[in-house]
C-alpha cells in the first residue's frame, strides 16, 4: 500500500514535470492582450452628463455665500 501511494505520488511529479500545462503560451497572451486594447479602442467613450442640476447649484451657491461670511 505504501508502495502504491509512492508510485502514485512519482507518477503525479513526472506527469506535472511533462510540460503539461494549462497556461496560455507567451504569443497566447500577447495575441489576447492585442485583442483586448484593439476591442477598447474600438469602442465609442461613455457619455457622462456633466449637468448639475438646479437643487445642486442652489446648495453650492448656499455653500459659497456661507463661505465668504467666515
């Protein structure tokens, strides 16, 4: 039994050992990273409403006027 679990064990370091990798070659990645920044510049920048509206400028302004009494 012994003998068993140490051969299991060497089996599962020489197959490890093997090259049997799972993880994406050096030209793998590079070709994903190129597709990724290719998809990004592809795409049109979000659109951000900068508009304050007429509650927020009326608290800035309260915010301001509170300032220049100090």
């Amino acid at each position: 039994m012994k003998d068993l679990a140490i051969l299991l064990a060497f089996l599962a370091v020489a197959f490890l050992a093997a090259g049997c990798s799972t993880t994406p070659s050096k030209l793998e990645r590079i070709e994903a990273n190129e597709a990724a920044i290719n998809a990004l510049q592809n795409t049109p920048a979000p659109v951000v409403d900068t508009s304050c509206p007429a509650q927020c400028t009326e608290k800035i302004d309260r915010a301001f006027e509170k300032s220049q009494y100090k």
